[in-house]
C-alpha cells in the first residue's frame, strides 16, 4: 500500500528508513475490555533536519490493555491525501455479539473487527454496489456519504440528473435527497437489507449541515443583488474572445441586449532582452450567471495584473458590470480543498464524480479548461480532458497555478 501511494515517478524507487510520528490515540471501554487505537503519520528520513518526506498512508496500531501492560492486537496502513489532510480519521468503536467494530472514519471504507487476540478488516463501504441499491428515477447517486456504525445505517446522497447539463446546470444551493441503508455484518463486508430516500440532512452530522446551511444563506444573499433569474457566483474568468476589436459587454444576458463596453482583446507585452513578451486576456470577476451568459465586474485590461504596461491608446477595459457570453469565457482550474483529478455531477463534493486526466497526469490546479459553461457559488461547470463536470474554484491567474 505504501508503493502503491506514491507518485508514479517514485514508485520504482527504493524506499528509504521510514519514521512514524503519533498524532492522536483513541480508547473505549467496550464488554470489560480496554482497547486503544494509535494513529501515525509516516515520513521517510532524508537525512536532515525535520521529520522527512511524509507519504500517502497513516499507520494504526490496535492494542488491548494500558500503558505498558498494553498488548499490540494488530497493525495496518490506510491511505491518506498529504496534501489535503484528508481523511481526518475520527475513530470510533461498537461491540457487537461477532466482536468490536473499530471504525476509522464514517466515510472510510475499512474498518477492523476485533474478535479475541485477532484482528481482522472488514469493509464497510462495498453494499453500494450489491443489487437493489440502485436510485430512484431521475436521481443520480454520490459515494457512500456516511456510515454510523451505532445504528448500522449507511447513506448515499442523491442529486438531480442532468446537474451538469449546460442547459439546466445544478446550483450549490440545493442539498439533493439521500438513501438510508439498513447495514448488517456478514462475514468480512457490510451489506445492505433495506433502504428508503430520506431528506438530505439525514445524512450529514449537525457540524456538516450547519456549514452547508450557512454556505446557501450566502449564495441567496448574494442572489437578491443580482437581476432576477441570475445565480450568484464568485469566481474568476478572462475573456477567450480573439476579435481584435475586442468582447462585447452588454447590459442583458442576451445578444440582443445592447453593447455597454468592448472588453478588450488579447494582447502581447513587448519582448524584453532577448524574452518574448506573453500574450495576455482581460481578466474579470464573474458574479451571475444565466442562460449561457455570464454577469461580470472588476475588469482588467491584459497584463495589468502582472504589472504590464498596457498601453494607453489601445481600448481599456470599461468599467462596472456586464453580461458576455459563456462560450468566450475562459478560466482555469484554482485550488478547491478537493482530491485531484475529479470532475463532479453536480456542485457538490458528495456527487458522483469521474476522474479525469490530461496529458496522462489528472487535473489540477492551473489547468485551463477547454469551455465554461455555468457557475454557481464557487462551483464552476466546466469541460476538459474531453469530460464535463463542476469543479470546486476557478481563477483568471494566467501566470501562476491558482493556488
């Protein structure tokens, strides 16, 4: 598992003096027994100061008794996102008549049953694809979204279908449905025998759900500035237009609406010592979106946001707002807290999801996308490496990575 985690480019690689690094310790009391799960970061030694390279797993040790009376039951690496932290693994533990459950996290598929001095995995997560699970019409169904090992319930969260169709895209403010499984123990795997669509709150715990509440307060607040119709967003675009006399900007999300502003066209900084000079777009925030249109505001001319000297007898970018057409607008991929590499049915982390790639690496930040098509909050409907999807966070940084 511990190859398996590492960049392709180091996989052939010999592994170095691994250190382990404890970062939190979980015990129950459970049938007269003492049970304690240790959680470790694991980093591989490079000979100077520090902990070293920390890799994609995180070492647990099962033990039974206390202190130094303490008996090691069983040892297992699990994988783990570095870069986001993620999971948070907040263990918990069940007894049941096979044994004692030791969950790692609801939304891991693994777990371990403790039965005697053994110690054995079982997997939590795998009823998702067993017969008879399948959604309701004109639902489409995430990952599984939380396992509560007290009362044995899984659950799955259900979104719209057609989420992310252009010509009806999804809003970050609907929290979809949910389906709430009956879970029982059978032998190394969790199965289902019984189900039932719930609202969606059902499967969130009450920080999550305060957090998505508090997410759609914002995005409707921001709505009720916007024209009537529009769904509120907050992220960053630039102008894919190449007609020299630059983009329309006009005051309706239609191309009937009249022409309020030309946003201007791309433009090449002059070559400096030897350097060719880079070829810049007009950056914009955009706030709305509706029918194919975008509403934007905050324009840039080309360059000036990487301190160019755009010149002064060439159209400079209008001021206030406007509306210009989705399929001239261009954005790149910024850092969204989420897995690389995935591109979402709806906007919502707890969608179903595809993995993409392009150029045989997934997609991440800095990546252009081929078309924008919508947006809500700071969700973007978007399409590239030949998918479509939303992504979680876009910017009009032409220079960097968005990060």
């Amino acid at each position: 598992m511990l190859q398996a985690s590492r960049d392709s480019s180091q996989r052939g690689r010999r592994v170095g003096e691994l250190r382990c690094k404890t970062v939190d310790v979980s015990s129950w009391t459970i049938g007269g027994q003492h049970l304690q799960l240790v959680r470790a970061k694991v980093f591989e030694a490079t000979g100077s100061d520090g902990d070293g390279i920390e890799q994609g797993v995180n070492l647990f040790i099962l033990s039974r008794g206390l202190n130094d009376a303490a008996t090691v039951i069983g040892r297992a690496l699990e994988p783990y996102d570095v870069s986001r932290d993620e999971p948070k693994f907040f263990s918990q533990a069940e007894g049941r008549p096979e044994g004692v459950i030791v969950q790692l996290d609801r939304r891991v598929g693994a777990a371990y049953l403790v039965s005697g001095d053994t110690m054995r995995r079982i997997d939590t997560h795998g009823w998702i694809n067993a017969p008879g699970t399948s959604p309701p019409a004109g639902w489409v169904p995430g990952p599984v979204r939380n396992v509560d090992l007290r009362r044995m319930k899984g659950y799955v969260s259900l979104f719209r279908d057609g989420a992310d169709d252009p010509a009806r895209p999804g809003s970050a403010a609907d929290a979809g449905q949910a389906i709430e499984f009956d879970l029982a123990l059978a032998g190394d795997r969790f199965v289902t025998t019984g189900s039932r669509v719930v609202d969606a709150h059902f499967a969130q715990d009450t920080e999550e759900w305060t957090g998505f509440v508090s997410d759609v307060e914002e995005l409707l607040i921001a709505r009720q500035r916007l024209p009537a119709g529009t769904e509120a967003c907050d992220i960053g675009g630039w102008s894919a237009d190449t007609d020299p006399a630059g983009m329309n900007l006009r005051a309706g999300p239609s191309a009937r609406a009249r022409v309020i502003g030309r946003i201007p066209a791309p433009w090449k900084a002059p070559d400096r010592e030897g350097d060719t000079g880079e070829t810049y777009r007009s950056e914009f925030k955009i706030i709305g979106y509706r029918n194919g249109w975008f509403l934007v505001r905050d324009i840039s001319a080309p360059g000036v946001a990487y301190g160019e000297r755009y010149p002064r007898h060439l159209p400079q970018a209008p001021r206030g707002q406007g509306w210009v057409s989705a399929r001239l607008v261009g954005a790149a991929l910024a850092f969204g807290s989420l897995p690389a590499g995935r591109l979402y049915q709806a906007p919502n982390e707890h969608s179903a999801h595809a993995n993409v790639t392009r150029r045989d690496s997934p997609i991440g930040t800095g990546d252009p996308v081929q078309r924008l098509h919508a947006c809500s909050g700071v969700w973007g409907l978007v399409e590239i490496g030949g998918h479509r999807g939303w992504w979680r966070s876009l910017c009009a940084n032409q220079v960097t990575n968005c990060s």
